[in-house]
C-alpha cells in the first residue's frame, strides 16, 4: 500500500527522528501539512487544514519543509503567502520566521515565492526565494536577510541562476546544494565563496561594528595592510588578525607548556612522595617490630625471673618442710622407745620398778614438751602464691604507639575574647584514634618562659589577673598517654585600662538642683559640679559602665555642694557603693558616709568588673566618682 495515498498533492517530506513521524507538504484542497504515524501509517494533519489563506491558523501552498528538533517545530516554505512560518508540533497556528504575509517583493524582509527552506547546526536558516532568483541567509532571530546566492536576476552563470526551488546543506556544511529551474539541475555553491561575498557586501560596504571571523570586524579581501584604504580603523586586515590570533594562540601554547612543565614536577613530586611512603611505612613497620621484640624480651625475661624466684621460693618451703619431716621422725622414735622401756617397768618387781621408774617418767616429760613445741611450730608453707599486675600491662600494650602525626588542636581565633586583664579562649575538640588525656595550655609574657596554666579535657579557659595593655602568647597541645602532641600558637594582647573611660546612667535627675549630671563633672574633683537624682521610692543609683571588666582598688567619691536651699550635701549618707558583673547581680563594696568639703575614698581590696554604682532608698547626689 502506498503510504502517501490519501495526500491530493504532496510537495516536500520531512523526517522526525526521535518519533518516526513522517511529516509531508500537500498543497491541494486541503493546504496542510500532513503527519504520517510510522507504525499505522494513519495520515493526520500537523499544520493548516484550514484551507488556502494568510491567517494564524492557516497555509497557502506549502512546499519546502524541515523538521526543527531543538524547538520540536515544523519550518515551512508557505510559498503563495510569501513568507516562512514555523508550527510547533501540536500547535493550531503558526508564527512568522521571514517574509511579509501575503505581499511579495525584494527588499531584504521580503519574499516572493519562497519553496525552499533550511538550517545549519548553528541556527542559521536559508531560504530559496524561488521567483527573486536568490537564496537568502538569515541569522537566529534575525527577520532582515543577506543574499548569499544569486543575483535577484534571472540567469545562466557562475553568481546567477533561475528560480531556485529547492536548497540545502551537504553534511558537512561545507556547500549550498540548490536545484534551478527550467533544468532542475543541482547547483554546489562552496561555502567560502558565499561567506565571503557576505562578508564584502555587509562589511566591506557597510562597516558593521560586529564579527563574523573571531572578535574583530575585518575585510577577507583585504590581504594586506595596503589595500582597502577607505575603511575605518574599526576594519582589519585578515593578515593583521590573523597575526594577532597566531600571537595569542603562542602566548597560550607557552601557558600550557609551562603548566605541562609544572604538572610534570608536581607528577614527579608525587611519584616521588609514594616512593616516600613505602619506604617510610617499610622502616615504620621495622621499627614496630623492633619495639615489640624488646618489649617481647622484656617480658620473656620477666618471665625467667619469676620462674627462679618461684623455684627458689618452692625449694626453701620444701626444705623446710623436710626438716619438720625429720624431727617428727626422731620424737616418734623416742616416744617408741619409752613406750617399750615403760612397758618393760611394769613387768618387774617393785624395787627394780623404783629403781628406773623415776628415769623413764622424765623422759616421757621431756618428750611431751618436745611435742608440743614441735606443734606450736608446725605451720607450713604448702603452695606459692603468684601475683602480675596483667590488666595494666595489657592497657599499656593496648594504648602503646601512635601511626602519623599528633594533630595539633587549633585555636577557634573568632571566640576568643580579650579584656583588660583577662583573656577567654577556646579551641576545636579533636577526634582522635587515641585517647587524649589532655589539653595542655601554656602561657607567656613578653621574653619569658611558658609555664602552664591549665591541663584537662575542657575546650576553653577563662585567664584572670593578667596585666592591662600586655602582649600574651598561648601554647596549645594535646596529651596523648604519656606523648605530647604538635603546639598552636596565638598572640593576644590586653586592652588599656583607663579608667576614666566610663559611661555614665542614673536614675531620674533632681531638676530642681540643676545638676550637671555628666561624666566630666564626677572627674572635675569640684564639690559644686555633679550628679543628684530625686526620690522615687524605689532605689535611686548612679551607676559607672566600663566597656569592659577593670580592676579597681579604691572609689572616691564626696558630697554634691549647690543650691543649698534645694540640696543638702549629706544626701548619699547610708547609701552604698556595689559593683556588679552583669548589670543585674549586685555586690555592696562600702558604705558611704559623707564629711561637708571633703572627699571619701571606699577600699575594695582588688575587684574586677564592668558596673558600679552609688545607692540609696533617698536622695543620692556626688560630686565625684573617681576609679584607681
């Protein structure tokens, strides 16, 4: 069965391949684009249908075809309507690529008669402009097209022809194929020959600021630097830029030879760094071997000397026990002895039995106390008990040795915190095959030796004490068994301690005092400037915040003398002067107990902290609030 029957008169055909679909321009009654399935062969319609005419929706003698898979779209020579169209697959109308719907001309946006259509795999289309006799060029986007064949005139020669009708690429894109009427003969058109033409007519004549040979605008005719005059500078001579291009292609050659000289090295570095490491894990594993022979040895002879203190132990106990052995021997035998004298006694007479009686009897005696003694020194080492701290041995055994480097912990530089005379730092947890026993973190001043301030397995410490505006070094190490790891260092530096440098709050003011009521007049050391609040009933203050911890040893303050009338210098008498280290927590220092025209100095021993303030359930005035 042929495949096309049910089509009134197809014109050009078109292939989908990721489908199969075969797509046919009919340019009878119907006026479509007709789709073919590849399996049922059933005919559908892909584009027009609407009969002959200039709408959206419709085709007017469709013949040139190409199927365009990047936008899965159907490109369409719509010759009597004198433009190109493309259909979306599965679209109901169509837009406009080129071409002036329904009029026909010349100019470089008209058409007249188009029935062929094609692309380049960069998106460039070619039109065959049958009754201009040209084919036309047009970029991505671009509705203004270039004339890259033919002449607009009807002709037999090498730049003209008559009513191309259809064109194409070769595979390679190297050459126009074109097929000319009235011969219908195939036309090669070489790519250069066309692309140069194109590049004389738009750049050479036009001098367009853009590039179609690298990134600068340049004449192909122009061989050489003395030719062509009447361009701008914006034009080069292919000569020039191709020398250019040779020139930076060189530069980038002697990049790479340099980047292939280092690649090399660094190949070699790493050869070598392998070689490195076989020979250092072959001596590593010897030296392990070495280790664990002498710690083999060593318990190997451990284990003789037990044995021959155990031998010896064992042959003094059984010594003694063959001398215990002989001595109950020789009392037996003397016991026999009397046994059998006794019994002879008792067979004589009374006399003869008299006479040797006495004797016998203090032999028995002397016997008896024998036996006991010897039983009071009976006791006899029967076994020898055997005691090795084993467990500990093998948790040594077990911990013993550590493969690579032990990492050094590293100080987290962005908590680290420095004040006046104290510093607050911190460091990473390390994760470790060992066991870490501990951080160690040492602490220098200027030329002075390191000596350690903590040891132990927190990640942070907490400096006191230390002096205001004074470098600091750190040294941080890990513990591992009895092993000291790499160090990290970290220099710190206190702040100044000025202790004039305060910010000054209180509770509401006394207006009617007209008090200064500023830091500078707590410092004047003047009795009549100063600060004085009203009485609110509910605690009034005066309170100093530095911008950091400082120490202090002392606080003067004195009575406030102005405007008698309103202000009574004693008022503050009761109160008491606090400090405090989160502005909510408050520790009373001293009390404070005014004397007209004199300044009161309260001792605090050594206290450091970043509040303080004067208070009183009352009226509180100051005329001064000095630090030291």
């Amino acid at each position: 069965m042929c495949m096309f029957s049910g089509l009134a008169s197809p014109s050009d055909i078109t292939l989908n391949p990721n489908t199969g679909t075969v797509y046919v321009t009919d340019r009878g009654d119907t006026q479509r684009v007709a789709q073919i399935d590849p399996v049922t062969r059933a005919i559908g319609t892909a584009a027009g249908g609407n009969g002959a005419g200039n709408a959206a929706n419709q085709l007017s003698t469709p013949n040139g075809i190409f199927f365009d898979s990047t936008t899965n779209s159907l490109v369409i020579a719509n010759t009597a309507a004198h433009n190109i169209v493309r259909w979306v697959i599965g679209a109901t109308t169509g837009t406009v690529l080129a071409g002036t719907t329904g009029v026909s001309g010349n100019a470089a946006t008209q058409l007249h008669n188009p029935t062929g259509v094609t692309f380049d795999s960069t998106g460039n289309m070619y039109v065959a402009d049958r009754d201009n006799n040209r084919i036309q060029f047009f970029t991505p986007g671009q509705t203004v097209g270039t004339t890259i064949a033919g002449t607009g005139i009807a002709g037999i020669s090498a730049s003209a022809f008559n009513a191309s009708s259809v064109v194409r690429l070769d595979n390679q894109e190297e050459s126009i194929e074109i097929m000319t009427h009235p011969s219908y003969s195939l036309d090669l058109w070489p790519r250069d020959f066309w692309l140069n033409d194109y590049i004389k007519n738009n750049l050479i004549d036009q001098t367009k600021e853009e590039s179609l040979l690298q990134e600068d605008v340049c004449c192909v005719a122009c061989l050489s630097v003395d030719i062509h005059k009447q361009h701008s500078d914006e034009v080069k001579s292919v000569v020039d830029v191709a020398n250019g291009e040779k020139n930076l292609v060189n530069e980038y050659l002697e990049k790479i030879r340099k980047l292939k000289t280092t690649f090399t090295n660094e190949l070699n570095q790493l050869q070598q760094a392998l070689k490195n490491i076989d020979i250092s894990e072959l001596k590593s594993n010897q030296e392990i071997d070495k280790e664990f022979n002498r710690i083999v040895e060593c318990v190997e002879a451990r284990r003789k000397i037990l044995k021959t203190q155990l031998q010896q132990k064992s042959q003094t106990s059984r010594d003694h026990i063959y001398s215990k052995q002989e001595d109950l021997s020789n009392i037996n035998s003397s016991l026999n002895k009397c046994l059998e004298e006794g019994r002879h006694i008792l067979t004589l007479n009374d006399f003869a039995a008299l006479s040797q009686s006495k004797t016998i009897i203090d032999q028995m005696k002397k016997l008896e106390i024998e036996s006991v003694e010897y039983h009071h020194q009976a006791h006899l080492t029967d076994s020898i008990p055997f005691h090795i701290s084993i467990q500990i041995l093998l948790e040594m055994i077990k911990t013993s040795g550590i493969i690579g480097e032990i990492p050094a912990p590293l100080f987290v530089q962005q908590k680290c915190k420095v004040g006046g005379t104290n510093l607050e730092v911190e460091w990473e947890l390390i994760d470790y095959e060992s066991s870490i026993t501990a951080y160690i973190l040492e602490l220098k001043q200027d030329n002075n030796n390191f000596n350690e301030v903590y040891r132990g397995l927190e990640t942070k410490y907490h400096l006191q004490d230390l002096k205001p505006s004074t470098s600091y070094v750190l040294r941080l190490s890990t513990c591992y068994d009895r092993e000291i790891g790499n160090t990290t260092l970290l220099s710190l530096r206190t702040l100044d301690v000025d202790l004039n440098n305060w910010k000054l709050s209180m509770s509401p003011s006394y207006t009617l005092v007209n008090a200064e009521n500023t830091r500078e007049s707590l410092l004047d050391g003047q009795f009549t400037t100063g600060a004085a609040t009203a009485l609110m009933r509910r605690g009034e203050w005066i309170k100093a915040t530095f911008p950091y911890p400082v120490p202090v040893t002392s606080v003067t303050i004195a009575p406030l003398h102005k405007n008698p009338t309103k202000w009574n210098p004693a008022n503050g008498n009761g109160g008491t002067l606090q400090y405090s280290h989160d502005d909510t927590n408050w520790i009373t220092a001293g009390t404070i107990a005014y004397v007209e025209m004199q300044q009161q100095k309260i001792e605090v021993g050594s206290v450091t902290a970043q509040y303080w303030r004067l208070f009183l359930d009352s009226y509180l005035g100051t005329s001064s609030f000095l630090f030291k």
